[in-house]
C-alpha cells in the first residue's frame, strides 16, 4: 500500500511539473487531486495534503476540514510565495502551528546568493528532512522568497524547527513594486528569516506534522538543475517524512542532465576576476619577461 499525498485544489494553486510528479512517483508515494469545498472531511486515507502557491484564500469551510484534519495527526505541506503569501484563511492555518508570513521579498546582502540578491542559498538547519543535505553538502536555492517568523504565543505542545533560513544580513523589501535598489531602504524589514519551517505536535497516539516553504520555485525544474538536484532532495525527504517513510530520506542519485555550477556572490565575483584580469595579466606579463630577455641575448 503506497502512501497518498493529496494536493489541494480550487484556489488557483500551481501544478506540478511533470519532472515533480514523476519525482514523486519515483519515490513510491501516489498523489491525487483533493477538492474539498465538495467534502465534510479530508480523506481517510490522505497521508498528506499539500498546498501549493495557492493564488486565492482557502474558505473557512476548508479551513475547518484542514484543522479537523491536522487535530487527528494529519500532516499538511505548504508553499506560498511573496506575491500571495495567504489570505485570511491561510495565515489562520499557519498561525495555529505557531508561524505568520512577513511581508516583501527577501534580499541576501552578504554573499549568500547565487546570481541576484534575491536568489537565496538557504542556510540549512539540522533536521531529519535536511540532514543528509547537510551532510553531501547540496545547495537548496530560493529565489522569490518572503520570511517567515514564529508568532509571539503560541501553545505549548507545538515543536518548531527551522528547516531553512537566510544569513543575520538579510532583509524583506516590502514595496517591491517600486524597488529600485538591492539596498535596505526606510520601511524595509530587517532579517533574518525561517525561509522554511516544520512543526509537529503529539495528538493522542498520533503525532501532526506542518511544514512551510516560502517559495514555490523550490518545485521549478530548472532551478532543481541550478541547485544539482538538492532542491528536488529537500521537497521527496519532506514528504517521506510526512508519510513516515524514514528510508526515504535520503539523497537519491543524479539524473544525466547536465548540471550547473553554483557558487556564491563572493566566489563567483574572486573567479570572474581571477580568470578575466588576473591571470590573462600574468601570462601576458611572463611573455613578455621571456621575450625581453632573448631580446637582450
């Protein structure tokens, strides 16, 4: 019997690639497509409900079924992004697993980035789902991310962990409409930021499961490429966690697609220079000691 991952439907929420449900797939856990505005109950046999970038609130009617759910061991995996972090509805959920959504973009200001500020190597926590990334050393990157942050109260019987997170450095630009700097502005929100969180409470015999992630590019095929499969890792230990399939957590072998190299702003910056000035410099400047000296012969 194979785990069931349900996903959340009706309130514009971004597919699955092909590539993730194939990942998924892979990975022995079958996904279905759950409408529950039709239901008086999440499903018996849901393992797991996922949520994912949702562009529309959740009703309260749903929101109902999700804490019944959750209040019987039920697990939910969540992924918003900055542009619609969750409505009403949605910040009701999280806020009772002890999480709220911060406002704007978040932006790297030292050199935890690939490519552009806001294309962020998370820092990564230690925790089951993220243990053996930690230990292969995998990048997972989140370009297009908010914060997040516990709330001030919360009940006692929830444990929160940081999954990911960004450097003391960072910052949320919240009118990012009119954003003409990478610098921290006036009304700018100082860091650091949960970029992605995990929440469990015992419930009787039972035991709920929250999981947050910030962005949903964390599913975006070609970012999985630019972070060598370390994104892909991260989201298949999440669920099998979810689904208590500790044999899955794991770091599963390449694909042969070709895969990028990714460094951060710091490094990318010494080789740039090392490889276009400094070294073509040194050669030239060798050339020509060899010459002027068979010259001067």
């Amino acid at each position: 019997t194979l785990p069931i991952a349900y996903f959340l439907t009706g309130h514009g929420e971004t597919a699955l690639t092909d590539t993730f449900k194939s990942y998924i797939a892979d990975d022995n856990i079958e996904l279905k497509d759950l409408s529950l505005i039709s239901l008086n109950a999440v499903p018996d046999d849901a393992d797991c409900v996922i949520i994912n970038a949702p562009t529309s609130d959740i009703s309260e009617y749903e929101l109902d079924l999700l804490l019944t759910y959750m209040n019987g061991g039920g697990r939910v995996l969540l992924f918003t992004n900055f542009q619609y972090p969750g409505g009403e509805n949605i910040a009701a959920l999280c806020e009772a697993y002890g999480l709220k959504a911060v406002d704007g973009l978040v932006i790297e200001s030292s050199s935890n980035y690939a490519s552009q500020p806001y294309y962020l190597i998370a820092k990564k926590e230690s925790h089951d789902i993220t243990d053996p990334l930690i230990d292969s050393d995998s990048y997972v990157i989140m370009p297009l991310a908010h914060g997040i942050k516990t709330i001030d109260a919360y009940r006692s019987s929830l444990t929160i962990s940081t999954l990911l997170e960004t450097s003391d450095d960072a910052f949320s630009k919240v009118d990012v409409e009119n954003m003409t700097t990478f610098d921290k502005e006036e009304g700018d929100i100082g860091g650091g930021f949960i970029l992605g969180a995990a929440v469990t409470e015992t419930v009787g015999d039972n035991e709920a499961r929250f999981v947050w992630y910030s962005t949903s590019e964390l599913l975006n095929d070609s970012l999985n490429v630019y972070s060598g499969g370390g994104n892909s890792n991260l989201i298949l230990n999440t669920l099998s966690w979810m689904t208590d399939r500790q044999q899955g957590i794991t770091i599963r072998s390449l694909s042969l697609e070709a895969s990028t190299l990714t460094m951060s702003s710091s490094a990318s910056s010494f080789w740039f220079i090392l490889l276009t000035f400094a070294l073509p410099i040194s050669i030239v400047g060798f050339g020509f000691a060899v010459w002027y000296k068979r010259r001067k012969r």
